[in-house]
C-alpha cells in the first residue's frame, strides 16, 4: 500500500508542477485517496517521461484528469464489471478501480508501451481489481475477453457512431456504453443518433455527473444496448 500523504506532492514529484489533491477529493475518494495520490505521482513523473501525458497535463491532472473521472462513479452500481476501452495511461479506467475496488475493471489498451505503465500502476498500486488486456476493442482476442460485460467506458476515444459499433458489442443485452464526450456532445448525439441505433442501442441519453463537485461537469453519452434479440429491432 502507498505510504500515507497529507495529499502534498512528495519527494519523487517536486518541481513536477502536480498540485495537491482539491478539498472536493477526499469525498469523491474516501480511504482511496492515499491510493490514487501515488497514481497521480506516478502519471506526474513516468507518465510524463514515457510521453502518455502532456507536461502541460500535470498542473490539472485533479480537476482535468482524475476527478473529471472519478464523478463517473455515480452511474455505475455495485459489483458491476466494467471495460475502459482505449484506456491509454489508465483514465478513467484506474481512477474507478481506485475510487470504488467493488467493480470489476478491464482496461483495454492497443499500445504496448502503454500496456506496460498500466501493469507497473495495476501492480504498484495493488489493484487486485484490475486485469489488463492489449488490444482494439473489435480484436477477437478483446471480444472475448469483454463479452457480456456490464458497462464500457470510452473517454476521448473516437465519435459516438464508432464507438458504438466496437462497444455494443461487448455489453450485455441491457448493459451501457458511457462515452465521456465534451461541449458538443448534444449535437454528436443529434448528427448520429439513427447510426447508434441501427447498431442496437435502445436508450440514448446525455447525463452529466459530478455537477457541484466538479467545474464543469463531466459529460456522458450513455449508450443502452437493446435487449431485444436480433430481427425483432426497429423498422
């Protein structure tokens, strides 16, 4: 387990520009905010050195990166099993392992370098919660490993119609794609609503989380997979 902090950058982030945790952390995070501290440091430092973050990133990697991701914990029940597809340096898919060790957490990631920061995280930060998979969501060995999960996580992936067509596959009938969008996430869903749903989705649905907790709220598109079985879908 991390040694404790007061949330102060520590020895192996000074000079780094990381800024302390904000005041809105420690309820969003609870006991993990020691845990997801040290994955703030570590995104700081190798993140940085290994070129999966910008350095201009670490000053707003909290209010930006970190609690931007952890808000979307309000939409996901317990228990549930959970894939961050293009996880990249592990946002969102770390920070939720981290803030709620409940769900079930596959990050699906394409790049090795990246593969290879998340294990170090996954390892150093004792996510016993975690398995990483490398490989593009529409990749068989993926689909295999994510079919029937319950939820998949997209953030700055690639449009809404895209995302539909890898991810709606991986969920269970009934389950969701939340794809983190920003500004113009309205006019994406409106310009691709009748391509999302001719790919099977039921329910489409913009809702904003961490609203007071985080300025401004993160954006979702919450994608439902219908439950209906094939040839029985909209004409």
């Amino acid at each position: 387990m991390p040694a404790e902090t007061d949330g102060s950058p520590g020895p192996a982030t000074a000079g780094t520009g990381l800024a302390p945790p904000p005041p809105a952390a420690a309820s969003v995070f609870g006991a993990s905010l020691v845990t997801v501290t040290a994955y703030a440091e570590m995104l700081a430092t190798d993140g940085v050195v290994r070129g999966l973050i910008g350095p201009r990133e670490v000053p707003r990697l909290w209010d930006r990166h970190l609690m931007n991701c952890a808000v979307l914990t309000e939409l996901l029940d317990p228990g549930l099993a959970v894939v961050d597809v293009g996880s990249g340096a592990g946002l969102p898919g770390i920070v939720l392992a981290t803030a709620r060790p409940d769900l079930r957490v596959t990050l699906v990631e394409p790049l090795a370098r990246r593969i290879t920061f998340l294990e170090e995280c996954r390892d150093a930060l004792k996510l016993a919660n975690v398995a990483v998979v490398r490989g593009r969501a529409d990749e068989p060995a993926v689909v295999a490993a994510a079919r029937g999960t319950d939820v998949v996580i997209a953030r700055a992936v690639a449009p809404l119609d895209r995302l539909a067509a890898w991810c709606l596959p991986l969920v269970r009938p009934g389950g969701r794609l939340l794809a983190v969008k920003g500004a113009t996430a309205a006019a994406e869903v409106d310009r691709t609503r009748r391509a999302v749903e001719r790919l099977g989705a039921d329910e489409i649905m913009i809702r904003y989380c961490g609203v007071g907790v985080v300025e401004p709220p993160t954006t979702v598109v919450e994608v439902v997979r219908t439950t209906r079985r094939k040839g029985r879908g909209r004409r």
